[in-house]
C-alpha cells in the first residue's frame, strides 16, 4: 500500500502523540514524519506513516477509532498523493518573511496573495494575533520556497509595499541568514 496520511484534531493535552504513535507501531505500521502543532489548545497532528501489505485503510481508521475512542479525537486518514515532479523539481531557496504590527482582518489574505501571484509556495507559517494595544504582539512568519525562475526582488518589494501600506513592520531574510543571525 502506498503511504498514508493521518490527520488528528481534539483538544489538547499530555499523550495524544504517544498514543496514535502506540497505535500505529500496533499495527506495523512504519511512522515515517510527524509533524504537530497547539493552536489556542487544540492540538492537530500530521503523520505520515507506510502500512504493511495487509493492512488496508478501513481497517486502519477502525483500529485507531477503536483504540483512541473515549480521546475527543477526530482522525483522518487519506491515501499520499504521488510527488508532483513539477512541483519539487525546481531548485529553491528558502527565505523567511517576518510581519509586525496591528492585527487586521485580511493580513495572511493579502500577503498569501502576493507570494501565489509570485507563483512561490508557502511551506510554514505561523500567525500569533494577540490582539490588545500593543502592536508587537501580533506577528506573522512565513517561510517560503522560492524559485530560481522567481523574481525575487519584485515579489520583494510587492510585499514591502504591502506592509508600508498597512502599518506592518516587515523583514525578508534568507533561511541561512536568519539562522546564523539567531544563533548568537
């Protein structure tokens, strides 16, 4: 069977990950990435995992439901598309976009908009909108994958432009700088 991903929604608390994790090793099946998150205490999890031959996908959700019923869970299990070969062909950079500034309805609208018009994907972002009177405590980070093809300095200056025009404080650093930056 190709490989599988599993979705897992609930509310958050100390073992969620143990258990899906358990449940999948249960069932031989090889957990190949893990990524999780807490956003205002829900948690959600993404694992990719490659079942055995005998295994099916209706078994699987079955077994899990089973096995996590009682959690407050909701699991979610879909088939991995193939790797669109045009898609990760491309040679890319990746650079970090950091906002700052008053929350606003619309921000990731407007700024996802200039990055896809630019034909660059989004692989992370994180938007913390705290709200309250101080503007620093709302800050959005996109990380982004950006294309030889791309042109940098205009998708640049497009997402400065936005920022200026909407109060936002903005910084545009290459991965590699910002890590080496933030390591000292």
């Amino acid at each position: 069977m190709e490989k599988l991903i599993i979705t897992v929604l609930g509310k958050d608390r100390p073992g969620i990950i143990a258990k899906v994790s358990a449940g999948l090793y249960a069932l031989d099946c090889n957990l190949q990435n893990v990524n999780q998150m807490i956003l205002q205490n829900e948690f959600s999890g993404f694992f990719i995992v490659e079942p055995p031959e005998t295994l099916n996908m209706e078994t699987l959700q079955q077994r899990l439901d089973r096995d996590l019923s009682g959690e407050g869970l909701q699991i979610y299990i879909d088939q991995m598309s193939p790797l669109d070969t045009k898609q990760v062909s491309g040679v890319s950079e990746t650079f970090l976009i950091t906002t700052i500034g008053p929350d606003q309805k619309g921000l990731v609208a407007r700024f996802t908009k200039i990055i896809a018009d630019h034909g660059v994907n989004v692989t992370n972002l994180t938007a913390v909108f705290k709200g309250g009177n101080d503007p620093n405590a709302n800050i959005m980070v996109y990380e982004i994958a950006v294309t030889h093809t791309t042109d940098q300095t205009h998708l640049f200056e497009a997402l400065r432009a936005k920022a200026s025009t909407l109060g936002l404080d903005i910084s545009i650093q290459h991965k590699n700088i910002f890590e080496t930056i933030n390591k000292i």
